[in-house]
C-alpha cells in the first residue's frame, strides 16, 4: 500500500480564505484526494480540504521553518533573552 504523507481528513472548524490554483494542481488534488479515499477506506474528500492539512504538514515538517518559529518565540519571552554582564 501506499505511504502517504495525509491520513483522514478531521473535521475542524475552517477559517474561510480564497486561493487560486493553477489547474494542474487542482487536477492532482483530485487525483491525491482519490487515492487517499483508496488508501483510508473513506469517502474521496473535495480537493479544497486537502490544502490545510498539506500545508499544516508542510511546515510541521520544514526544519528552517520550527528553528526560526523556536527562535521567535524565544526572543518574545521576556528575560530570554541573553544576560549581560
């Protein structure tokens, strides 16, 4: 069977936004979205519901992007930051 890197699809309260796709990447939504329902047993779900959870993988994943978030976070805490002397 296929590893894929989305399993089932939760059902979370959305935020609306608008994005326009290239048609090519909504065609492999579609064809992504079959394969998962394949691979799940679940009913395909629409092309549109797969976007937040690749993109919440996507930067789960993005090691650059959790080192810079840590650092932020870091230097908004107050006394984290570095002691002088």
């Amino acid at each position: 069977m296929t590893k894929l890197k989305l399993g089932p699809i939760a059902d979370d309260k959305p935020v609306r936004v608008s994005v326009e796709l290239p048609a090519a990447v909504h065609r492999d939504l579609m064809a992504y979205a079959e394969v998962l329902s394949r691979a799940t047993g679940q009913t395909a779900p629409e092309p549109a519901k797969l976007i937040p959870p690749m993109v919440e993988r996507f930067m789960a994943t993005d090691r650059a992007f959790a080192k810079a978030r840590r650092d932020q976070i870091a230097q908004a805490r107050p006394g984290s930051g570095e002691r002088s002397g």
